[in-house]
C-alpha cells in the first residue's frame, strides 16, 4: 500500500515500491540500533560500532536484514519485519496492562493484511513479554499470579482467533507452499545453527534482565525478539522438514532476520560483558540529544546507505519500459513481459502491474520467472510477448496491431 502510494506520485509502481522497500529496512535498522541503546555513552557508540562492522563482515552472507529486496525482490517481508519491530520496540517498553489484552489481537489482525509472518511474531513476542511478567511476580514473591496468567492465556486465544480466521490466512497458507530462490550464501545447516544460537543469547538476555543487571536502555527489546524469530522459523521447519509442508524457501526467508538478530544479541552481551571486566570505562550517559532515536537513525543510514545501498544498480531504462508498458491499453490484460534485458522479477512485476495479468493466465508466471515450461493443462494463452529489441525475432511474428520504442511485441507463439 505505500509502495503503491508512492508510486502514485512518481509515476512508477516499481520506483515507489523501491523507496518504500528502502525506507522499511532503514526503520528495521532504526529499531535494531535503538535495541542496543545503553544507558552510557562510550557503551552504545562501542555497540552501534560493533554491528555496522558485524554488518559489514557478514554481507556476503546474503542473508541480512536488507537483503531480501537484493535480488530476491521480497518487498511483503521488508515491510513486515518492520511493521514486527515497531509493534515490540512499543510493547517491550511499556507495563503490561489489561488493555493490551483488546489492542494487541486487534493490531495482529490488520498486520495480516501486510503479512502473515509479522502478525505470527507479534502475537509471539507479545506472549513472550506476558510470559517474562508473569516470571518476574513468581520470581519477586513464588507464587503464581493468577491474574497475569489468566490475560497470558486469554491473550493466546484471541490472538490465535485473529491469525487463523484471517480473511488472508488460508491464501498465505498456499503461497507457503510455492518454492522460490534466493541469493543467500549459507546452507540450512548454517542457518539452524544462527537459530540455536540466537536462542541461546536472547535466553541469557532474559536471564539478566531479570535479576536486573543487563545495562540496555530496552532490555526486553532484542531478546524478545530473538525469541520470537526461533519460535516461528523452529514451527516452519518442523513442518517443512516434519510433516512435507511449506517449502525450503519459506524456512530460508527467516535467515534475514535470524542473522541480523543473532549478531545484535551477541554484541549486546559482549558490550555488557567488557562494561562489567572494565569497570574504569567513561561511564558519561549518553545526551538526550542523540539517544532515543537520533544516533540510532544516523547509524541505520549509514548501514543502508554503503553497506547495502552497494548493490543498488541504475533501472532509468526499465522505469521507461514499463511506463511504456502501462500507457499501451491495448497490451494490458492480454499480454505478459519476456524481456531479458531485466530480471525475471522485474518481468513478472511488469506483468502483473503495468500489463494487468488476469487470473486465468496464472499458469504463466512460472515461464515469466524462466522456471519451467507449460503442461498441456493450459486453456488460455496471451496475444502477445514482450521481448527484448536485442532479440532476433522472425518478422512475420512481430505484431502488427502495437510497437513499442523500449521492446519488441511478438505474437505468443508464433515461430
């Protein structure tokens, strides 16, 4: 929706979903930096120093924060991480209160318009602070607050309702089970083993929390969403590995944040860790002026901007094809993009945007993503392909009824 905004005003679906795509990993970074906020000054420039060069050391692993709209052009999950670490950057600062029993179920319902993912873990990390609340009273007085967990559980329930009778649900549930690619440097193995880990270090984050000696501004922020992030990538691999269901890249899209998580969670404990061994350290808090937002923003910049800002590459000459694309009425609804000079991605958002791909030529997108070849099972073809002006095309298959400047218009099928 506010890629689609955006694109409104610039005249381009595909620049606006490009800057909004941008704008959500900077917020994501935003919140990441914000988790490491200390409560000294030389703590948390040590912190955000730490992850910008883990950031930097860990890029090639394609599997960041960022870099799910690197070639892989997974803008739902961008948006989604963002919309997750907002939602628990707010909650994992604040009481827990009877309120949060109508409000949080109220916002995992409309976050499953955006994606089904994030609505998942804020309903997890949402029961994960519950859950740490209901600890801390049995830690402070051994009993049981019946109270706190009588809202734990009623919390659970209604945010199960609002995820499983999600208008949206059961068409996520089928996507699921579509395999896509990525470009990611690591194996499943590599990638289980960043969830332990993670599992590990968010679990001790917790612990110092709760005896109080951990020096995070927001000490339930990372860990809570640490927590979280194995919870729901441990439930996708059980039923990808367990029961055949979902797919091998829906288990991999988790390797995003699992790494980018795992590195914050490890920094945030080796800062505590040498605070603690080097006890003559500046302790000078850090001004208002730049904490709670500003050095935060300015780190997040810099992380996007040279780190992943690296791989951004200059698409004037698609932005001109497809707005070509979608002033050519008589294309739209009747033809679909071959066009190798640009990405099957990019093809198939052409496709679907600029073109107006119906439903009934779904069985199409597979040969736009140059990942198989039709089955006799197809009724319904295109009029028309768009290919590249580089192609060598008979003349008798180039259409007579349109011409393009940007590509060539061939008649499906002719040869």
């Amino acid at each position: 929706m506010v890629g689609s905004a955006i694109g409104r005003v610039v005249d381009s679906p595909f620049l606006g979903m490009s800057i909004a795509s941008l704008a959500f990993i900077f917020f994501i970074y935003v919140f990441v930096f914000l988790g490491l906020e200390r409560k000294t000054l030389v703590a948390t420039l040590a912190s955000y120093a730490a992850l910008f060069l883990a950031i930097a050391a860990l890029h090639s692993t394609f599997a960041l924060y960022g870099y799910e709209i690197v070639g892989n052009f997974f803008y739902p999950h961008a948006a989604g991480e963002a919309a997750f670490l907002a939602s628990l950057f707010v909650l994992s600062g604040r009481e827990r209160t009877s309120a949060e029993l109508l409000l949080v179920p109220l916002l995992v319902f409309l976050l499953g318009w955006l994606y089904l993912i994030a609505q998942i873990k804020v309903a997890i990390g949402a029961l994960v602070l519950w859950s740490v609340r209901l600890l801390q009273e049995w830690l402070a007085t051994r009993r049981i607050d019946r109270r706190i967990l009588g809202s734990l559980i009623v919390l659970g329930v209604l945010c199960s309702a609002a995820i499983y009778f999600h208008p949206e649900f059961a068409t996520y549930r089928k996507i699921a089970q579509h395999n896509g690619a990525t470009n990611q440097a690591v194996g499943l193995i590599t990638i289980a083993a960043f969830a332990g880990a993670l599992l590990v270090a968010s679990l001790v984050l917790f612990g110092l929390t709760l005896t109080r000696k951990l020096g995070l501004a927001r000490p339930l922020f990372i860990a809570t969403a640490g927590l979280a992030t194995v919870v729901i990538y441990a439930g996708q691999s059980l039923l990808y590995f367990g029961f055949g269901m979902a797919s091998e890249y829906a288990v991999r899209k988790h390797a995003y944040e699992l790494t980018t998580l795992l590195a914050a969670a490890l920094i945030a404990l080796a800062v505590e860790a040498l605070e603690r061994a080097l006890p003559r350290l500046p302790h000078y808090r850090l001004p208002s002026l730049i904490g709670g937002g500003p050095a935060a923003m300015i780190a997040a910049f810099l992380t996007v901007f040279i780190l992943i800002s690296h791989y951004a590459e200059d698409r004037t000459p698609f932005l001109a094809y497809q707005r070509e694309l979608g002033q050519t009425p008589i294309l739209h609804g009747h033809a679909i993009s071959l066009n190798r000079d640009y990405p099957p991605e990019f093809n198939l958002a052409a496709s679907f945007v600029e073109l107006k791909l119906p439903p009934e030529l779904g069985p199409f997108v597979m040969v736009i993503l140059r990942r198989r070849v039709l089955d006799g099972s197809v009724t319904k073809f295109p009029r028309f392909a768009i290919v590249s002006r580089n192609d060598e095309v008979p003349a008798r298959c180039v259409s007579h009824e349109v011409a393009l400047t940007t590509a060539t218009v061939v008649d499906y099928g002719c040869k």
